[in-house]
C-alpha cells in the first residue's frame, strides 16, 4: 500500500481537538492528509490507552469512514525484541491498522542491538506479511553508525527519517542531504520524510521552513512526507498548521509509454522504481556486459545512481517506435557537470522491458 501526499504523526488522541476522534478525521479530511499515523505502543505497553479504553479504535473508524489511512507507530527499545514484535502484530491486527511504524532510536545504537534488530524484524515480518512496515529513525545515517539500519531496513517497505532541523532553519537543504545519504545506502527503500512541526528548547520551525520541506519533497520525487505531531502543532504552531493545512500536494501524473516511465524512475534514484519496469528475466546489454534478472539489473542500477552519477538529472530527448519496441536517446546531467549521452533500444513484454540495450557516451 503505497502513500501519497501529506500526512501527520498523532502523538496524544486526548490531546488532539479535545480528543474528539470525529474532529481529527474532518480536520484531516479538509487539510487533504491522506494518512495518519498515531502511537500504539511504547515497547510493551499499548498506548492511547486512558482510563482503561482504547482510543485508538475510534479513531481508526472515523479516518477509515473518510478513506484516509491510519498507521500505528511504536517506540522500540530492543531489550525484549520479540516481545515487542508480538505487541506490534496483535495491535496492528486488532486495530484493523493500514501499516505500521517502527520507531527505533537512542536504545538502538548500543551495538549489541543488532541481534536484537533481526529478531524484531523477523517476528514482526511473519506476523504481519502482508502489512507495509515502516522504520522511522535518525535523519542522517552517517551520524548514526551504530544503528543496525541493514537489520530494519531489510524488512521493511519504507523508509520514514525524521527530519527535524531542530535549531537550525533549512529544511530542504537538511532533507536533501537525508535523501543523498539513504541512496548511498543498501538496502535502499522509498523516502517518506518526516518534518518538524513541533517547538521544543526554545526553537520552532516557521511556515517558510515547513513549505521549504513540501517543496522539496516534491522536487525529490517523493510520494508523500509527513510531519510530527499534530498535538504540538495544532496547540502551538497555528501559522506551521496553517501551511501545512494549505499545501495543495500535486500527485504525479501518470507515466505514459514505457520509455516515459523509465526516465520518471530514473530521476527518483530509486533502483527498485527501475527494476519494476523490466520483466523478472530481463537482459540488459551494455557496451561492458551483459546481465540478465532482477538482481543484477538492480545492483547496475545501484551503482549508477550512487557512483556513476549520483544526483544526476535525466531527460528523455527523443524516441521512436510502436509495439513491442522502442528506441530512445537520453540525457543525464549530474551537478559535478558531468554529462551521459545514453543511446537505447528497448524490448517489450506486456508493457515490461524484456531486454535492453545501452550505449552512452560522456563528455563535461
């Protein structure tokens, strides 16, 4: 279940328009929020819970009455990791929730943690098969070395950094930097960021910095980005809500032939995006080699996107045939002012690539 568009971390039901859960789901409705995402548990503990009642189920049942998704999201400490995964699957299910978030922070960056990782995911993994699972953690990686990404990410479906740019005012620059790091990174998921919508020590972000955030969201080719938390932005931040509320998120539109489709995925640097275009027993041709399948297309790809051109801009310059074959000539621009002149021929199975073949040429 992919996400699209804008969407909001709920960290408190009670605190949140008078814990009136119809309240949330029309004010997440006329802000255009295609999801929520509301704590469900801090380790063992369910949360949301007051006075013995869930809130949680009521809320899911006025979102979803509205068709806009609801997520669970969980703090994880990994000292009973399988404990903790068996909270998560029987909230998720019992919830009826759309997915799931994990949200793994300073206990995880002991480094006897990573064992810990992998049983989590492990038993998460078969207790929710069939759920999109998300890991939300530290914005830049390189500052967080300790943290077993591979064990998370390797399971998960998407990728939810937490880009605060707490004391500090470019948030596009600081989620550009966040995107570039994750794409050097393998394994690599689909981006949904998380922005700062919250004041904390004195700072807080402005509306110019939350639309900086949206816009270059988009400009990064992401498919949706959220912000944390409506409870503190609602109470404190009315002009942040406000730009947020009227963001008008513009989807993407939809790709048209085949060689169109291939330079969109291109441009998110996102190498599975590329390999779902081609069929599972595809044959790339390069004037290097040839490589047939999934795997191997992907990890060309993975490094084209973080050696060969990293932050490359691609553009389709021209293309010809019909049916089941096309052939089409491409530019890439990288900022380092390096230029791919790219030369294809494309086969087609189904509306898949079934082979392909590539010549390129550079010049600065």
């Amino acid at each position: 279940m992919v996400l699209e568009g804008k969407g909001f971390f709920i960290w408190k039901i009670s605190r949140c328009e008078n814990g009136d859960v119809q309240a949330i789901a029309n004010l997440a409705q006329e802000s255009q929020f295609t999801h929520v995402l509301v704590k469900i548990a801090d380790s063992l503990a369910s949360s949301n819970v007051e006075n013995n009642f869930d809130l949680v189920p009521p809320l899911v049942e006025s979102l979803h009455r509205l068709n806009i998704q609801i997520w669970g999201w969980h703090y994880v400490r990994g000292d009973y990791p399988v404990s903790e995964a068996n909270k998560a699957v029987a909230r998720v299910t019992n919830l009826d929730l759309d997915g799931y978030a994990i949200d793994a922070e300073k206990e995880y960056q002991n480094p006897n943690k990573a064992s810990a990782a992998t049983q989590f995911m492990d038993h998460l993994r078969a207790g929710i098969p069939d759920k999109p699972i998300a890991l939300c953690s530290y914005r830049y990686p390189s500052y967080h070395p300790q943290l077993p990404w591979r064990e998370f990410l390797e399971k998960c479906d998407i990728n939810m950094p937490q880009v605060y740019w707490l004391h500090a005012h470019n948030a596009g620059e600081q989620l550009t930097r966040c995107v570039n790091e994750f794409r050097a990174m393998v394994p690599f998921r689909p981006i949904i960021p998380v922005g700062a919508a919250y004041k904390e020590f004195g700072w807080q972000p402005t509306s110019s910095e939350v639309l900086d955030f949206l816009q270059t969201a988009q400009s990064l080719n992401l498919s949706a980005a959220n912000f944390y938390s409506w409870d503190s932005c609602r109470a404190y931040l009315p002009e942040v809500w406000k730009a947020i509320h009227d963001y008008p998120w513009v989807k993407a539109p939809p790709a048209g032939d085949i060689t169109e489709q291939l330079v969109i995925a291109l441009n998110t640097h996102d190498p599975d995006q590329v390999v779902n275009l081609y069929t599972t027993d595809a044959v790339q041709i390069t004037a290097a080699r040839t490589i047939q399948g999934h795997t191997a297309i992907r990890a060309w790809y993975q490094s084209l996107f973080t050696s060969l051109l990293p932050d490359a801009t691609f553009t389709r310059t021209g293309y010809s045939g019909s049916g089941a074959s096309r052939h089409f000539t491409w530019t890439a621009t990288s900022p380092n002012g390096k230029v791919e002149n790219g030369n294809d021929t494309v086969g087609l199975l189904e509306n898949k690539i079934a082979f392909h073949y590539s010549f390129f040429t550079f010049s600065t």
